[in-house]
C-alpha cells in the first residue's frame, strides 16, 4: 500500500490518468442585438454568441494576447482587437495540463487565456450582477468550458463568467533566472485572473452585467486563488463579493524561498542545469514537457501561489489575521464528506491493492478497498505521535475503513482550516457559511463505482449551480436543492447577504445543503476543538 501524503487532495488522481476600441454599450441596446443575432460590441471588437431558448453564451473570448513566445513567463498583455464579428460559438483551448480528475481534459496549449460568459436570454431593467468563477484543480488541471453557465444565469438572473487562466509551471514556475528588473517571478495564473477582471469591469455593461457588482467565486485552488486575490493589491475594486468553495485562507502558501526551491527542482527534473543559460533551456521546452516535468500532486513538482512581493506582497493567511483583505462580503463553506474523494482515488489507483508478488500470478483487481489495518497505518503516517489520540477519537465500527480515513482527512485538512478562516473573516465583514451535505450527490459517470459511499464528496456540490456533462444527471429532488443553492448563490451576488444570520463567534449559524436541509453545530460535527488542540 502506498501512504498518500497530507494534504494533496488529487495525490491519487495521477495514477488515473476594429482597432479602435468601440465605447461600452448600456443593457437596452446590447439587449437588442441580443435579441437579434447574439453579438455584443466589446472594448476588443463585436463577438457573436450563440442563441438558446433561455440563455446567450459566447465562448473563446481573448482576454489577454497569448502568452507565447517572448510572453511565456511574463504578466498578461492586453488582449487582441479585431474588425468586423469574432465567432464565440465554441470554447478555446484549455491551458496546458495533463488528464486530472474525470472532468479535466489534456491540453499542450499555451493559447489559452480565454474567458466565456452566459447571460440570461430575456432583457432586465437594471443591469445584471456579474459573477466570475475561477475552476479548481491544483493549479495544474481545470478549464472554464468544464462548468456550464446557464443554471446561474437563467435561474439566478445574473452574468455568469468562466475563466482559464495559465497552470503548473506555465502559470506558477518561480524561477529566479525567469525574474524580471525587480527580481519578481511567478505568480502569472494570477495576474491572468486579474487581468480576466478588469476585461470585467470594462465589458460587464455591453452583455448587461454590472461592472459595480461582481463576485468573484471559486472552488477547491479556484478558493484558494479567491483568497489570494483578496490579498492582491491589483485586485483592488475589482470585485465586490467573494465566495469560497471548498478551501481555506488560513491554508498557508508558499514563500518565496519555497517556490525559488522548487523551482531550482523543476528545473534539474528538465534538465536545465547550467546558470548562465538556465532562462534559455527553460524557454526552449515545449509545453507538453513542461506538464509531463511538473507531474502530479505527491510525485512531480509543487508549483502554486508565492509570497512574492508585488501580486502577493503578504500570505493570505496573515492577512487575514491582520485584517489586510480587501473588505468585502463572504460566503464560505465545505462539502460534508471532501477527502472521500480522494480515499475513492486510492482504490481507483490500486494504491490499497497488495504488492504483486514475484513471479505468475492473476492480474490485479481494478481497485481495491481500504482495509482496517491500512486505515491505522495511514493515520500513523500522517500524524506520528499525535496518531493515537486520532485513532481514540475516529472509531466507528459501523463504517467502512474508506469512510472514516475520509472523515479523517476531511476535519484535518477542511473543517478546521475552513471554520478557523470564517470565524476570522466574521470578526471583519459579513460573513455566511454553508455545509454541503447532500448524501447521494451524482458521482462521475467515468471511472469504476467506489467500494463506499461517497457522499458529499470533493466537487459533488458543482453539479447543483454549473450544468456538466461529467456526472450523473440530477434528480427531480435534487434539482429543487439544485435550485436553493443557486437562488442563495446568485442572491449573495445581487446584496452581500445569504438568507441566515451572519456567522459570529458566539452564533456560529451553518446553513446545511441537503436533501433535508437545516442547520447543524459545525464546531462539533467536525471535532473542530480537537483538531486545534493538536496544533
């Protein structure tokens, strides 16, 4: 059995394998050109969308020129402008990647920083709140095209934008030798996210949204992103509410030294050793190369957020403690049952299944459930002297050794990061935090059936708010929670408020997300004392 290292959550999924700007256009005359052929002038040029029964999309819109050539490793340069109607019926390439989680496609596209936005089909009075998503994945898997807009749109009448932005090292490599005058590298996925929030705040009216009213949203590293552009100084006013999915700003990231070393890593794993032409070698592999080098989580290279002194000049995480995020309304919360995701990724990667033995023998099952004695030494690996005390306090001889190693990891690595961050962000701002706790939540439609059940796991929320093709459709009940958690998501967008009292350290409200849907005593569901004593 292999031990899967605390905390990457996907550790397991590797194994699976018109040149002069035209003026903005207010909503009553964008929704005439709407109503007629789904084109809208942007600051870039006229693009044409595609015409549904109830929505508009137009995909593959260039928010930045490609970062290629001369601009791989460089901040974000201001996007193409073009004459006559640009076609925005199809998504653009994804940003370089291998195959992650069942929802994720390979790409060796450095062409990639596009952005697709969905608007309800019907004219409004007043303009539309804006609500811009940014995919988890690792910050080296995820595309924009992967979470359909029209549930949002349509039933939460708002404008709905996904964005890709660079990935691995394309997107987070901090080399010192890729430094420019002022010795800062790094942190480029970032000033793409940036850089798709201004196009933002200067397009949002002609698709009519409002650039005065936009929250920006992310799920898993899409959380952690959110968090670091709370922190950006160059994010400043550029949105307006935040939502966290699935992720904590009290998650450290990593300093500069950190990233400088695993820098120096990727560079020796590529082979560009010598100093004096290190840039060089490092410019001259191609892309499909560089994702291969950066690897997967818990054997390639870590590359992420960095501490870097001018997109981030503060960790999040201290910033948060210190008060110095930008001070906007925030919707916060976690999936019940997170880290069974990955549990199911260990059986789906065979790392339960015993070693081969020498010689003939059957070929090995496809996955293997986690036995007791695996559970056991998987929390003695993670926790050494303190594994015991764990062990004492997660025993449930009614579960499978999956569920409660699941139930484990989740209260480690979610529950009390998660719950430590909204009761910081509450001493501060309106703060509202939710547990999506729906039981029997749509699994993959790829990849073999878990051992277990899998319950609120890892991403099992995005099928209620975005319209996928990689899960299992929705039931007749759970397209009425479906319908809750829009109508709370893209109500949070129009006002900053969530529908329950505001989270408090003495009235510390959850709202539950279920099939029964309710309220429930976080703290105390998830050993959230526990766990900090062992800090």
């Amino acid at each position: 059995m292999t031990w899967i290292p605390y905390p990457r959550w996907v550790v397991a999924m590797g194994a699976v394998a018109l040149l002069a700007p035209a003026l903005a256009v207010g909503p009553a005359a964008a929704a005439d050109d709407r109503r007629s052929a789904a084109v809208v002038r942007t600051d870039q040029g006229a693009v044409r969308g595609t015409v549904s029964a109830n929505h508009l999309s137009f995909q593959g819109i260039p928010y930045a020129r490609p970062p290629v050539g001369a601009l791989r490793w460089a901040p974000p340069q201001p996007g193409p402008v073009w004459t006559g109607v640009r076609d925005a019926t199809r998504p653009g390439a994804a940003c370089a990647q291998l195959q992650g989680l069942p929802m994720d496609r390979p790409s060796a596209s450095e062409d990639c920083l596009h952005l697709n936005v969905t608007t309800p089909r019907t004219a409004a009075r007043t303009p539309r709140p804006v609500m811009v998503w940014l995919h988890g994945g690792d910050f080296r898997f995820g595309r924009a095209d992967v979470y359909g807009g029209p549930r949002l749109a349509v039933d939460g009448d708002v404008i709905v934008v996904t964005v890709n932005y660079r990935l691995g090292a394309l997107g987070f490599l901090a080399h010192p030798a890729l430094a420019g005058p002022d010795g800062i590298t790094g942190n480029f996925g970032l000033q793409d996210q940036q850089a798709a929030l201004r196009w933002v705040r200067r397009n949002a009216a002609a698709f009519g949204g409002d650039p005065g009213n936009v929250t920006l949203f992310g799920q898993s590293a899409g959380a952690t992103s959110v968090c670091a552009q709370l922190a950006a100084p160059a994010s400043a006013g550029l949105f307006h509410r935040a939502i966290l999915q699935s992720n904590s700003c009290a998650n450290p990231i990593q300093t500069r030294a950190e990233a400088a070393g695993a820098a120096e890593e990727f560079a020796s794993r590529i082979g560009c050793t010598d100093p004096g032409t290190v840039a060089a070698c490092l410019r001259g592999r191609d892309p499909a190369r560089l994702i291969e080098t950066v690897g997967y989580p818990g054997t390639g290279v870590d590359l992420g957020p960095v501490v870097d002194g001018r997109t981030l000049p503060v960790d999040p995480a201290d910033a948060l403690v210190t008060g110095r995020l930008h001070p906007v309304p925030v919707l916060t919360g976690m999936n019940r049952d997170e880290s069974r995701l990955v549990v199911w990724g260990m059986e789906h990667a065979g790392l339960n299944c015993p070693e081969p033995s020498s010689g003939p023998s059957s070929p090995a099952p496809a996955s293997c459930p986690l036995t007791d004695d695996q559970y056991r030494d998987q929390v003695r690996a993670m926790f050494g002297d303190r594994a015991e005390e764990v062990l004492a306090r997660y025993r449930d001889d009614k579960q499978f050794a999956s569920e409660t190693l699941g139930a484990v990891l989740t209260d480690h690595d979610y529950a009390e990061p998660i719950y430590s961050a909204a009761l910081a962000f509450a001493r501060r701002v309106p703060t509202f935090m939710y547990e999506f706790a729906e039981q029997a939540a749509p699994f993959f439609t790829a990849g073999p059936e878990p051992t277990f059940p899998v319950g609120a796991y890892h991403c099992a929320e995005l099928p209620y708010l975005f319209t996928v093709d990689y899960a299992e459709a929705l039931t007749s009940t759970q397209r009425r929670l479906s319908s809750d958690m829009v109508r709370t998501w893209s109500d949070f967008a129009r006002t900053g408020r969530a529908g329950w009292p505001r989270l408090r350290a003495d009235a510390p409200y959850v709202r539950v997300f279920a099939d029964r849907p309710g309220t429930t005593d976080f703290a105390a569901a998830h050993s959230y004392d526990f766990w900090r004593s062992l800090h």
